[in-house]
C-alpha cells in the first residue's frame, strides 16, 4: 500500500466509531496499531487514502468528539 | 410429558416454548428468583459469550492485531446498541462496571462532596444506603404511600439549599413498585438538581430512555432484565451532566495517554480503567439484540400478566398476605409460617425457588412493615409459564392452609 494518512484519536472506542461510520460513507480506512514515533499510546490508528483527506475531513466535522489529528506516513 | 431420558417438560405456552431448551437437563424446577437474577438466559447469550472467547480473545484498546481489533469491535458494538437502547445518543456515554452497585458507587463517590444533601426514595437497596452513610451524606427519605410509591408533589418540600441529588430505585426488588420516573427528573431539573435512577429491575421490563424520562445517571445491571451474563453492568450519563465533576472510582490503564501518570479526561476511558469484560459484555450484546428481537412491551406484558395471575389467584386466600406492586415482582407472607422455612418447603415439594429474608433493601422492607423478617420474593421473566404460576399458587395456599391447621 502506498503512502497513506493517519488519523490520531484519544481513545480506541473513537477509531472503532469512525471506521464504521467512514465505511457507511464508502470511504476505505483500516485500523492499525500507532506509530510508536508519534504517540505512547498502546492502541490504535485509523489509516486512509490521502485523496479522500477532504471527504475524510468533512466527515471529522460532524463528530460528538476531538480527534487528536491527521499525519501522514511520512511522518513517521 | 416426559422424554425418552426421563426428563420431564413442563407443558409452555407458544411464547416460552424456545427458551425451555435450556431447562430440559433440569426437572421439575421453576425458577421465580429472576430479580436477583434471571435464568435461564437467551441461547443466543452463551453462545455470544463462547465465541467471544474463541473469536475475540485479544484486549480492546491494547494493541492492534486481528484479535485486540475484534475485541475492541465487539466492545464497541455493544456499547452502540447499549446507549441506542436506553435512548443515549452518544456510545461514549456508556461506562461499564461489573455491576449497578459499582456504577452506584461510582456516581455517589464521585459526584458528592461532604456537606451535600441527598434525597431518596423510600424503597432505596442498601447499594445506594451503605455508600451514603460511610461518606457521611446527610439524606431524607421522600415521602411516600404504604407501597412505598412517592407523590411527586411532595419532593419540593424536602429540597434544602444543599441538595445535590435524588436517588430513585425506579423498580423496587422488593415489591415491584415503580416510581414516577419522570416527573421526578422534571422537578429535579427545575431545581437545578441531579437524578440517578437505580434501574436495577426496571431495565428491559420497561421501555426507558435517560433524555425524555429526564435521567442524569442511568444506572443498570446486565445480568436481570437485560439477559446477560453476571460481572456487567454500568451508568449512562445524560447529555446534562458535566462528566468532569464526577471523580472516577478506579484509575489505571486505557490503553490512552499512557506517557501521562494522569487519567484520561474524556470517556469512557475517565471511569473504564483496566481490561473490560469483553466476554460479558459479548453476552449482554446478544440479551439486548434478544430484547429488540421480542418487543420490550411483549416481554413487559407477559411478565405483568403473570404477576397479576400470581396476584388474583393469591390476594383472597386468607393467612397469605401480599406486597406487591406494578411491576415483575410480588412479595407475600404466610401467617405463622417462617419465611425460611417456606422457601424450603416451595423447593422441596414444587421445585419452586424463591428469594426471602430482606432482600438487601432494609428501607424497603422497613417502608412496607416487613423489617426485619422480610418477605417470599417471586419475581417472573419472559421464561417463566402460566403453568409455572398455577403450580405457584397452589403451593402457596397449601402451605398457608397447613400453617393455619397447626397454629
């Protein structure tokens, strides 16, 4: 897979919510464990195709909660 | 009729007759101890539970290989179809104990400070007294009728400047009553005070929903009226309240934050610290989808229908003497008869299990003029047939008819 975003989150429960509200919207993402050079947290992110950044962004909008943000693999 | 094995079936009606599946090793046993426990359970629930263990054995919110992703799935999901159930918009608003006296504790221990006046009902489980008194809470009892339900007009008068909260057991475990949920919340909010519900009993036998029946902490256990197995439970918080100003009762790892020595601020991991009981809550998954599959009202009203038989066939026979309310529960005593000794009796001559003595509510039994001997607690669910009942009420007449030959 090539180069991909990710999406940082507070907590697990967030990454399961939006990877099941992003798949509703037809928008591919997985879940994988974090980058241990971006975070100390022990579970997980959710990675996506940069070209659905602004659909993906558009959808962040509409949640009841914060998100931590969006890196990209290069990052890492 | 009985098997080729010798086991007898008990003869069900159409509406009961799946869950016997689970009865059939058991003969001649009729379970009414369902409010401190119902039995049997759903098949779909152990099989929920069995293939947690099997299918989803990592830790939710640790790691992110297949098994942890299946776990946190799951977790997830139940706490959707959790919060969906009781009418909360937000999952994350769910947090899970292993039991109401836990989510209790917590919402007591971690909102209250001392100097804070509290108002209960007179029907109160010592789950919410024995926290109140070891914190030094100062509480008033809500008036109410010789069942122990409140009129609601009454609550105004008791408010002091230092009232924080109002603590209402929705469904009493002891004779059913069920309490003005609602209007209770309204005057509540109008003074700018809290409500917890205690919904022990009353959740899965009534359609509840913590924003219209004006809830603040939706307390509930998953192992009575909603199926699932023992070790789950957990409150709801309202879209009113401030999470921020409950302290959380444990504190430790969430799989979040975990460079900081501090808990996490945002739920659920703030009051979920530690691994959930992800093959409990497997099991409450499939006891509420079980619910949404009957029709809460369909499960509500075979219950209420067969209290109210156990009611009619009892409430004219003289030395038996009823306590019963509206909802899945009715307590009776015996005259001249030990309450001890009746339940042994029920058991060993009809099969029959009951729940007698005080029923971890003082208050309540103290309320109905009960304390301190109690009472003979039955208490129905979906599984439980009118056969079951018939067989009931001639086991309670027999006995009072030998106890009033012999005193």
């Amino acid at each position: 897979m090539g180069k991909e975003l990710i999406m940082l989150v507070h907590t697990s429960g967030h990454a399961f919510s939006i990877e099941k509200a992003l798949k509703k919207r037809d928008i591919s993402c997985r879940l994988t464990p974090i980058p241990r050079k971006v975070s100390s947290d022990c579970g997980i992110c959710v990675r996506f195709d940069p070209n659905d950044r602004q659909k993906v962004e558009t959808f962040i909008q509409t949640l009841p909660f914060d998100i931590q943000g969006i890196i990209s693999d290069d990052e890492t | 009729m009985t098997t080729d094995k010798g086991i007898i079936i008990l003869d069900l009606n159409s509406f009961s007759r799946e869950f016997i599946q689970a009865n059939l090793m058991i003969p001649d046993m009729i379970y009414l101890d369902n409010a401190a426990t119902t039995w049997p359970k759903p098949e779909s629930v152990s099989e929920a539970i069995s293939n947690a263990i099997n299918r989803c054995g990592g830790n939710p919110g640790r790691g992110g290989h297949r098994l942890a992703l299946a776990a946190g799935e799951l977790l997830y999901e139940v706490r959707e179809r959790t919060a969906s159930f009781f009418g909360c918009k937000d999952p994350f608003h769910v947090s899970y104990t292993q039991n109401i006296t836990m989510a209790i504790n917590l919402i007591l221990r971690g909102l209250l400070h001392p100097g804070d006046h509290v108002l209960i009902s007179p029907m109160e489980h010592n789950a919410v007294m024995r926290p109140l008194k070891a914190m030094g809470i100062s509480c008033d009892i809500l008036p109410g009728g010789t069942d122990g339900k409140i009129n609601p007009a009454e609550i105004a008068n008791k408010i002091q400047s230092s009232t924080r909260l109002i603590v209402i057991c929705h469904e009493s475990n002891v004779n059913g009553i069920v309490q003005p949920l609602r209007e209770i919340g309204r005057i509540a909010h109008k003074n700018n005070l809290l409500l917890l519900a205690d919904c022990a009993q009353s959740a899965g036998h009534f359609p509840l929903n913590i924003e219209k029946d004006n809830i603040d902490f939706l307390c509930f256990t998953g192992h009575k009226g909603l199926y699932g197995p023992t070790g789950t439970g957990g409150v709801i918080f309202s879209s009113r309240v401030d999470t921020d100003q409950v302290m959380p009762l444990i504190r430790g790892g969430t799989g979040s934050l975990s460079e900081s020595y501090d808990q996490p601020d945002f739920l659920p991991d703030r009051f979920e610290s530690g691994t959930q009981n992800i093959c409990g809550l497997a099991g409450l998954n499939a006891g509420l989808q079980w619910i949404e599959e009957k029709g809460i009202e369909n499960l509500s009203r075979h219950g209420s229908e067969l209290i109210g038989n156990l009611r009619s066939g009892l409430q004219e026979h003289p030395g038996i003497h009823l306590y019963s309310g509206e909802g899945q529960v009715l307590s009776i005593t015996i005259d001249g008869l030990d309450n001890g000794t009746a339940a042994s009796e029920l058991e060993e001559r009809w099969g029959i299990m009951t729940r007698i003595g005080l029923h971890c509510a003082p208050l309540a039994h103290r309320t109905l003029g009960t304390f301190p001997d109690g009472t003979i607690r039955f208490a129905v669910s979906p599984f439980t047939t009118e056969e079951d009942i018939r067989i009931c009420i001639t086991a309670c007449k027999t006995l009072a008819e030998e106890s009033w030959a012999k005193n």
